[in-house]
C-alpha cells in the first residue's frame, strides 16, 4: 500500500467528518438511507481508527482525539 500524503490525510479527515455530520436516520424516513447511514458511521470509525495508528504525530497538529 502507497503511504498517504497530506493532502490525502486532510480529505479523509473532512470526508470522516462530513458523514458524521450526516442527519440522523430518525430525521429521515427512508430504509435505504438507513442502512447506508450505519454502514457509513461503521467505516467512518474504521477509518479514524487507521488515521490514528498511520498519523501519530498529527494528532498534536491538528487536534485531533485519541481512540
């Protein structure tokens, strides 16, 4: 696997922080929104999980929390 570049590491970090921020499925009635609504929060941990272990000092830059 390419290592990331910062430019890659700041467009995964707003797209993680863009779909967190998306509405709650309770605010929306539609089931396939739904299931794409737990699907994405479950990659979007996963990929903060991996943001975390492959950029260790970032963390202090950017403020970003530990998991």
């Amino acid at each position: 696997m390419k290592k990331m570049d910062q430019e890659g590491y700041v467009i995964m970090k707003q797209l993680v922080s863009d779909v967190q921020g998306a509405p709650y499925p309770n605010v929306i009635e539609n089931e396939l929104y739904k299931i794409w609504y737990e699907h994405a929060q479950q990659v979007a941990i996963q990929c903060l999980e991996y943001i975390d272990k492959t950029f260790p000092n970032q963390k202090d830059e950017d403020s970003l929390p530990k998991f």
